[in-house]
C-alpha cells in the first residue's frame, strides 16, 4: 500500500512539474526593450567580400569566375570537399598578377613540393596565395582586392591548372 500510494505521489508530482514548464511567451510585434539609434550601425563585415571555393578529388574548383569590388577586403576560403590526401590530391589557389602567363607559372609550381608548390623567386608574381590542403580541409587567406581588371587564378599542384583555373574579376 505505501509503495502504491509513493508511486500515485511520484506520477502526481511529474504532472505538475511538466504543466508548469515548457510554455514559450509571445512578444508583441514591433515591441523590444532594445533602446534603438537613428542611424544603422555598419557591420565590420560590410567591407569585406568573403568568398568560398571548394575544390574536390576530380581537380575541380566549384567557380570559374570570381567577381569583387576594387579596394574591398577578400576574405578567400578554400575547402577541399574530396577525400584524398593532400600528397595525392592537394589543392590551393594562387591568385596571379596581371600579364604573368598561367601555364609557365604552373609549370615552375610542379617542381616545388617543399614550398607548397608556390616557387621561389615567382612571389613577385603572386597577388595572395593558401597553403596546400587535402580531403577534408580549410584553409583561409585575406588580401586587399587589386586594381579593376581581370587576374587569373589556378592550383599549383602539379598537372591541376589545366582544369583548377579561372578569372578573378575586379571592378
């Protein structure tokens, strides 16, 4: 009978407790505490153009075509969707000035394995670069965005820019 009448106590308890627990408040629309200024506050972020590309085990970047306003800050973001190893399949992206030709710089790339495949005496030739990644991996670099023209991205991995290659817009 005690145990009866602690089990009918317990469940009576639990009853309660949920009823009173749970209920959400609505809020009046257009009501807030909140003391609010005239003007917006402009948010840091305004003034950069942040940008992704991912890259993938078929030597592909997902854009071709990269479009930012002069002057703006870039904040570039590198993601390697694949699953292969960065020895295997490792990406980057290299941004290269105006007028330096792709095909000679990746050539020159393919033989610097201990630099990430950026070689040396070419970082005249390079706006902003990332480090190699593979499968998995995120890397992100920030730069400010060059004079109006169209630049020439690629991977520097050796063989990638013949498919890993596009144009970096600047307006």
């Amino acid at each position: 009978m005690k145990t009866l009448k602690y089990v009918f106590v317990s469940i009576l308890s639990c009853t309660i407790l949920m009823g009173c627990g749970g209920k959400e408040e609505k809020k009046k629309e257009g009501f807030s505490y909140e003391k609010k200024t005239e003007e917006p506050q402009k948010k840091v972020e305004d003034d950069v153009a942040n940008i992704v590309i991912s890259g993938d085990d078929l030597m592909k970047f997902d854009k071709s075509e990269i479009k930012v306003k002069a002057g703006k800050k870039v904040k570039l973001t590198l993601r390697h969707v694949g699953k292969l190893d960065k020895n295997v399949m490792g990406h980057n992206f290299v941004l290269l000035k105006k007028g330096v030709d792709l095909t000679a710089f990746a050539i020159k790339s393919a033989t610097a394995k201990d630099t990430d495949y950026i070689p040396s005496g070419e970082e005249g030739n390079i706006i902003a670069h990332t480090k190699l990644v593979g499968g998995g991996e995120t890397t992100s670099i920030e730069f400010d965005a060059p004079e109006p023209g169209t630049y020439e991205f690629l991977c520097s991995f050796p063989g990638h820019y013949a498919m890993m290659k596009g144009k970096f817009i600047v307006e």
